[in-house]
C-alpha cells in the first residue's frame, strides 16, 4: 500500500518561503554555487510566491514530495542545459542540488537532529555509484586516474601483507 504524503498547510508554505529567502539572503551555512543560487531564486519566484500554489496549499492539494518533485524537474532542464564538467557526472550535480534542496527545504535547525524516516528515503535517492564516488574524489583531492590506481594498488598490496602477519 502506497504511503500517504502529508499535505502542507498555509503556515509550513509561508515557513518555507521564509526559509528559501534566507538562503538567498546568504543567511544560510548552506554553500553554493552560483547556477544552483539562480536555480533556487527561480523556484522561489515562480513557484512559491505564485498564487496559484498558495490557492493549492490553501484547498490541502500539496503535499511536501510535489514541492520537491517541482524543484527536481526545474533542476533537471537547467542541468541538462550546463556545460560538462571535467570530472564531475550531471547526476552528481542533480544529487547534489537536490541534497541542498532537502536541507533548505527542513531549516538550519534540523541540522543537529538525527534524521528521520522521510529523510532517510530522500537520502536513499543521493547514493552515488562507485564510478560516481571515484569521479568525485579525483576531482575533490585532484589526484589524476594513474595516479589514484597507483595509491590503490599500493593500499591492496599493503593490506595483504598485514593480513599474513
């Protein structure tokens, strides 16, 4: 049986669009880039601030995965439209954007809390594949394909003979 989302009510809405606002504020410990800034500007504008999601908020018509659901297929066309990034897959940047997202989207304050159940599922979506993660760390440690096999081979070799003793 399908699990039933919770519908946002006229307060959550408004909580969230003071919560968007402060990320474009700066406000926010939230670090990011211009393109997901201008991403996140647009959601805002178009989206949370019409009055055709509030009149929907209002009726009991959205639930917090639609909102969500908007933003990912807004990111989607703006990703799809970026340049390649040496190094970097467009489904990392999507997760990426997406894990922000989910962090504006629950507040600074829910930092320090453990997460739970809906977080944890909205976590399962930003599970990178191995080449995802070996893409990311070569470019997060600039560390070249030739070089990175070498540390590894190393490492393996290295693990082995710990494993005899």
């Amino acid at each position: 049986m399908a699990r039933r989302q919770q519908k946002l009510n006229k307060q959550q809405l408004q909580i969230l669009k003071e919560r968007f606002q402060l990320f474009l504020n700066g406000e926010t410990q939230i670090v990011a880039d211009e393109a997901f800034c201008n991403a996140v500007r647009s959601y805002y504008e178009v989206f949370l601030k019409s009055d055709r999601v509030a009149r929907m908020v209002h009726s009991g018509g959205c639930s917090a995965n639609d909102f969500r659901d908007v933003f990912k297929k807004n990111i989607e066309k703006r990703v799809r439209s970026l340049p390649e990034i040496d190094g970097l897959s467009k489904e990392t940047v999507l997760s990426s954007w997406l894990a922000k997202y989910d962090a504006i989207y629950r507040g600074e304050e829910d930092f320090c809390k453990q997460p739970n159940r809906m977080a944890l599922s909205a976590v399962s979506e930003l599970i990178l594949s191995k080449e995802q993660l070996y893409e990311m760390f070569q470019q997060i440690l600039g560390i070249k394909k030739l070089d990175h096999q070498l540390i590894y081979n190393a490492c393996q070799v290295s693990n082995w003979s710990l494993s005899v003793l």
